[in-house]
C-alpha cells in the first residue's frame, strides 16, 4: 500500500469537513480556507450558497478517491496507480464542486441583488 495515496485519500475527506463549515458560516468569507474564487467572495450570503452547491459533488469524488487509496488492499496491481487515481479523482471532484458553488453563488448573488433593488 502507498502512503502517498492514503494521504491524500485522508486530505480529501478532511476537505469535505472544511466544505460543510464553510457552507454553515462556521468558517466565515475571507478566512484562509474554503473556495477562493471571485464568485463565493461577493457575500456571506453568496460564500455559503456556494460551498453548499460543492459539497455533494465534491464529497462523492473525495470518498471515491479514499477507496482508490484504498484499494490496494484488495487489488495489489494496482499500488503503483493509486497515489494518480486518487489525486485525479480528488482534482477533479474540485472542479466539479467549484464549477456548481461557483453557479450557485451567482445564483445567490443576483437574488441579493434583485432583493435589494
């Protein structure tokens, strides 16, 4: 089994702590954490919208990932990909989840904006 692998398995799960602390307000805009893009950064409003769109996507691919790491226990043929399946899986699930917050917190933005107009 691969360390590397499991580390970043384990990274990938504790992102999935920081998602959901973001996404209650618990860790506030503008901390050092959380998704930095322009779009999750215009409210508090806007910053919970967002991390709330991501959390399912990204949580589904992060578990995904710590069974990739994983699963040289049950396949050892595969020990020498897991470190890459586990990162790809773990990026792309980013992504994914950064693209819906990213939707979800311009979703956020213009009702703020409606509201207050």
């Amino acid at each position: 089994m691969t360390p590397g692998a499991i580390i970043i398995g384990a990274v990938g799960l504790g992102l999935i702590v920081v998602l959901a602390l973001c996404a209650r307000g618990v860790i506030p805009r503008g901390w050092a954490v959380g998704i930095r893009l322009p779009a999750l950064q215009q409210s508090d409003a806007t910053w919970r919208a967002g991390h709330a769109a991501a959390l399912v996507p990204y949580a589904v691919f992060a578990v995904v990932g710590a069974l990739l790491a994983l699963s040289p226990l049950v396949f050892p043929s595969v020990a020498d990909w897991a470190p890459l399946l586990t990162t790809v899986t773990v990026v792309v699930g980013l992504i994914l989840g950064s693209v819906r917050g990213v939707s979800a917190a311009n979703k956020a933005a213009a009702k703020d904006d409606a509201s207050r107009g």
